[in-house]
C-alpha cells in the first residue's frame, strides 16, 4: 500500500498538485475539522459510492488515525484505483482545516 506523510500531501496541496483527498471518518469528526480540499465518504459508504470516483486520477485517503483510511485504501486499489493511505491521519495533520 502507497503511504504519505501528512507534511508531504499539505505540500502537493498547497503546489495545487492534481490529488483528491477522500476523508473517510464519519460526520461527527469531518463537523469538527477537516482538510478544505477533501471530499467527504463515511468509510461504511465506500463499497456504494466508489463508483462516484474516476479511476484517472489520483486519492489520498484520510481518516483521524490512519487506519480507517487504510482500509479504503486497499479496497480502492483492489478496484483498480490510484490510491495512498495519509500515515497518521487527521492526528497527524498540520496543515489547514475547515
């Protein structure tokens, strides 16, 4: 599975480097804070709504600690998607929220 450093992606997204971010954590947690550019998909919607993605670009799959993001992870690369796991997740995060 492809990781990155929560520093590194607040990099790539502030060069506005082509990456989508999928926040995986469920509304309680996006409520309080999450990364501005990212897309909110509750973990538990993820084998429903992966159809919503295309498959051409590039995700970063975030949750609060790195696990849950883990798993959509490697569901999305089963499917066929380009996919990296965010190490750490939200706990980790530095950069900006919204």
């Amino acid at each position: 599975m492809k990781t990155i450093l929560p520093d590194e992606l607040n990099r790539i997204l502030e060069k506005g480097d082509p990456v989508t971010v999928v926040d995986v954590r469920e509304d309680d947690e996006v409520a309080a804070g999450k990364i501005p550019q990212a897309i909110h998909i509750p973990l538990a919607d993820i084998p429903e709504r992966f159809q919503e993605l295309d498959r051409s670009k590039e995700y970063v799959m975030v949750c609060r600690s790195g696990h849950r993001s883990g798993l959509a992870t490697e569901f999305l690369q089963n499917e066929g998607f380009h996919v990296t796991n965010m190490e750490g997740g939200m706990l980790e995060w530095n950069g900006p929220v919204k």
